[in-house]
C-alpha cells in the first residue's frame, strides 16, 4: 500500500500529516448524503493513499485516519491526556452527564459506577430475561415469508435493555417503549451531521429532539424519585436504576438526579440499537452462508458456545457496526507513527479498515468464523466496541445478548438460506444497518428445543 505525505513540512519540526482527497467539503456531505458514504467508502482512500490518509469529516474538520495496527494499539494506550474524547461527542444528544461526554477524572469516575451493572453476578442475572424476550419478540413473524429482522430486534433489545434499567413493567415504560426509537432515530442524524442548533418553536430538527428528551426527562424523572423513595425496596432490586441511587463517589456523594438520567439515556439508546443492529447483520451473513447457517445449528444443538461466538466475531468483524472511532490531541505537535499531529486534531481508528486489513486478517472478505474458532481476539485489532479507556462499557452484557438471541433463533426457527446479494450498507446517522434490515424467511422448527443459558 501507498504511504504518501506532505511534504510542506519536516517531521521534526512542526505538524507533518499524510495527504488526502482535496474534494470540498460540502461535496463529500453531499455524497454521503446520496448514500455514497457507506462503511466501506474508507477502503478506497486506503487503496489510493495507503493505511493514513487525511479525510474532511462533518463536524470535524480535516482529521487524521488510521488504521496502521501498531498506531491503533498506540492510541488505544494512549494518555487521556495527550489523546482526548472527541469534540464535539454524543453528549450534543445524551446529554453533559453522558459518559460519552466525560473526559478525564469524572469519566473516570462515572465508569467505576457504572461498571458492576455489566460484569459478574449482574450480568449472569440478565439471561433468562434476554431469552424470555427473544422467544416473545420471534413469535409473532410470519411464516415462509421474507421479513426484515432489524424491527423485531430492535424491538427485543429494546425490551431487554429496559427490563434490565428498570427491573419492572408499568405505563411509564409503554410510553418510553414508543419514545427511545423515535429518540435514537432523531438523535443519530443531530449527532453525525453539522445541522445548526435551531429550535424553530419546537419543529426544526433539534427542537423536535429537545421536545423528545424533556419528554422523557419527565419520566425517568419521576422513576427516579420513586426509587430514592423506596431505599429499602431498591437496596432489594437488581435493576441498573437501584444500583446508580444507591452508588457514590469516592468522596460519599450520591450521583444527582441529572447524571443518573444522563447515564440512563446512554444506556438505553446505545445498550439496544448497535445490539439489534448486529443482530441484523448476523442474520444476513448467515443467510448467504448456508455451510455456517449449518454449522450454527449444529453448535446450537449440541449446546456448543464456541462457533456461535466466532461467527458473532466475524460478524462483528466483517459487518461493523460503527465505522470509527475518535480522539482529539490535546497536546503539541503528538507523534503517530511518523506523522506529527497538531494540538486540536482528531485522529480517527478506522474500524472497518482495520477489520479489513489483510495483514492482519487474511483474506479479510471472506467470511470465514473459522478463524475465531478458539481463538481470543486482539482487543487491539478487533475493535467492533472500539478501544481503551473509552472502549464501550457494555460490550459483555452486548456479546451476552447477541450470544443469546442467536441460540433462542437457531433453536426453534428453521432460517432458509438464499442466494440473494448481501445487502447494502445503509447509514442510520452513527451506525450502519443492512439495507433491507436483514431480510429473514423461517419456519417454526419441528422439533423445538430449548437453549441452554449461555
């Protein structure tokens, strides 16, 4: 590959960048509109300019894109002081409390709380729940018909994910249950794109969303109040809401009731859409893959977690979700590699290139679980949840999830397999979905069996 520079500058003395495609700016947000800006467009700047490259990005300006593996592996381990979070972040829609927002010592902080909700004991409480609403979310799909798979995921992550916030039923999660989609919806477009931060008396695009979120504001608002109203009943619970009120800093104070509404947000936006959106892709991939659609059924069957867990890795691999991930330097003139970067420039890990990088993937686009099998991921070059410090704080309870709304699938669905194209990549504003939403056509298996926790 090509590795082409700059040359207006030495590297020792000042920024020294890679060169990039000169287009306008308003140009290339026109292509992407058009949906020429799909995952995949990255590759062929890759193949033009080699793995760095420089890229005009909405919001961002000119940044620097990588995906040379031991620069990735550098900004993972980087400093959060030399290498920051991204400005402007998704705190523009989930608000300041976000820990998409935080940086340094209260992201720090804000992420030792959140941390217990997702590992141990907590996360192997959530199995039967996921599987309850993974059977009750397929029911309803018609029969030997084709159907996009990504509503009804979404659907049954979304389910998952409030369950697992909240621990009960009731009105207040009927109208959320209709308001999140909406939210994520609105709130994925704000975040990627540079649309002025009008109101127009609550009609242009960011007051319809500022409506939406004092909507539920007002809910989780008063789920909150009912929480820290009932100190001995929500010490008893193993929802994510009784453990944000009971938890403190370690000065002893209590999150305030806008942190744990910021946190909630975070969590129930992204703690389902990426989740369903993978579901999709999986099923897609397995589709057109009749040999692993087999094999699945086979490890499924035979209670065998191994398969089903590489082919979520190369799905996740082939199929990310989120295309980048990003840092801002915070320091003077930062050394990459052989680049020097100016304070105030974002560098991006691009996912997809990575995960496409044949010296570290070989034949990266085949699909091929097989070499997962086994084996344990770099957490460095298989980086579906991104990386560091700011790697996604859900990713455990996310592969739980996918692990187990496949098996609850595999088990009691026959999944025809097709020779149809894969479908297209198609931008939701931050992730990436199958164009026809993951079309399925299923049967109810004959022989019905029941899959064993995972």
């Amino acid at each position: 590959m090509p590795r082409s520079s700059t040359t207006q500058t030495s590297p020792r003395s000042g920024p020294y960048l890679p060169d990039g495609p000169s287009a306008p700016f308003l140009l290339r947000v026109a292509l992407a509109t058009l949906g020429r800006g799909n995952a995949m467009s990255l590759d062929d700047r890759r193949r033009q300019y080699g793995p760095d490259f420089t890229l005009k990005l909405p919001l961002f300006g000119r940044s620097l894109i990588v995906s040379e593996p031991a620069e990735v592996r550098q900004i993972f381990k980087a400093d959060p002081a030399e290498l920051g979070n991204m400005d402007p972040n998704l705190g523009r829609v989930m608000g300041s409390g976000s820990l998409f927002n935080l940086s340094g010592d209260p992201h720090r902080s804000q992420r030792k709380l959140l941390t217990p909700a997702f590992h141990g004991n907590r996360l192997a409480a959530y199995r039967t729940l996921m599987q309850d609403e993974a059977r009750r979310g397929m029911a309803d799909w018609p029969v030997d018909r084709p159907v996009a798979s990504l509503p009804a995921m979404n659907a049954i992550t979304l389910n998952i994910i409030l369950r697992t916030v909240f621990g009960a039923e009731g009105a207040d999660l009927d109208v959320l249950r209709d308001l999140l989609p909406r939210m994520v919806r609105l709130g994925s477009i704000l975040a990627a794109t540079p649309i002025p931060a009008w109101d127009g008396f609550g009609y242009a695009p960011w007051g319809r969303f500022r409506r939406m979120r004092a909507e539920y504001d007002a809910i989780v608002g008063r789920l909150i109040a009912r929480g820290r109203n009932d100190e001995h009943g929500a010490a008893a619970r193993s929802d994510i809401l009784s453990m944000l009120i009971g938890a403190t800093y370690d000065d002893g104070n209590p999150m305030t009731d806008d942190e744990i509404a910021d946190e909630l947000v975070t969590l129930l936006t992204a703690g389902h859409e990426t989740t369903a959106t993978t579901l999709a892709w999986a099923v897609e991939r397995m589709r057109r893959h009749p040999d692993v659609l087999a094999a699945l059924v086979t490890a499924v069957d035979a209670d065998d977690d191994e398969y089903l867990d590489a082919f979520i890795n190369e799905v996740q691999r082939t199929r990310p979700v989120i295309a980048m991930t990003l840092r801002r330097v915070e320091v003077d003139d930062y050394v990459l590699g052989p680049w020097r970067v100016p304070r105030g420039m974002h560098i991006m890990v691009g996912i997809s290139l990575l995960h496409t990088d044949g010296r570290v993937f070989p034949e990266p686009w085949r699909f091929d679980p097989e070499r997962f099998r086994g084996v344990r991921p770099d957490p460095y070059q298989l980086i579906p949840f991104g990386g560091g410090v700011r790697r996604c704080i859900g990713a455990a309870f996310a592969h739980m999830e996918l692990r187990i709304v496949l098996k609850t699938l595999l088990a009691e669905h026959v999944i025809e397999p097709t020779h149809a194209r894969g479908e297209p990549w198609h931008s939701r504003g931050v992730a990436f979905a199958p164009g026809h939403g993951g079309r399925i056509v299923r049967r109810p298996r004959e022989r019905q069996t029941t899959p064993a926790a995972a």
